[in-house]
C-alpha cells in the first residue's frame, strides 16, 4: 500500500496564519457556502451547536454565486470582521 500527502510544502511568500483561537466563546463566526443544497441542514447543524454548545455570539452564513469558483470578493472582504470562518461544499 503507498499512501501519498496531498500538502503543498510550499507557502506564499509573506501569508502569515491567524494565531490560534482558544474559545470561539462570544466571537462572530462565518460560514461561507458553496451555496449547494447538501450544505443546507449541515451549516443549519453547525451554526446551532456553534451558538449552543461553543457560546459563539453571532453566526454569518454567505453563500458563494458560483459553487465552482472562489468565495466573491465582497465575501472575502468580510471576513476580516470575524473571528473565524468555517468554509465548505456538498451536494
């Protein structure tokens, strides 16, 4: 059996990752949707137990116009207010 990694090694020259957050307890949290309809009851699922069980104060859903495409620009643009951003696909 071979089993081969998928990461990139490689990093784009002066991207620097966010610390690290230790709660998500009273921050805003994004979720951005590739709009499909298998993303529907599982970001439904997630914001619940994000507000419920992680103390989140605010949850953001976005949905992309396109879902083969990156998240729009505006999308992108507001990120920068949130704390954290949860992104994902389904069909």
């Amino acid at each position: 059996m071979r089993v081969l990694d998928p990461t990139n090694e490689m990093r784009a020259a002066g991207v620097q990752r966010a610390p690290r957050l230790t709660s998500l307890q009273g921050l805003t949290v994004g979720i951005i949707s590739n709009a499909k309809e298998g993303t529907k009851g599982y970001f439904a699922h997630l914001d619940r137990l994000l507000r419920e069980e992680m103390g989140v104060a605010q949850v953001v859903l976005r949905e992309k116009s396109n879902y083969s495409a990156p998240a729009d620009r505006h999308i992108m643009q507001e990120t920068t207010n949130w704390h954290a951003v949860f992104a994902g696909v389904g069909d």
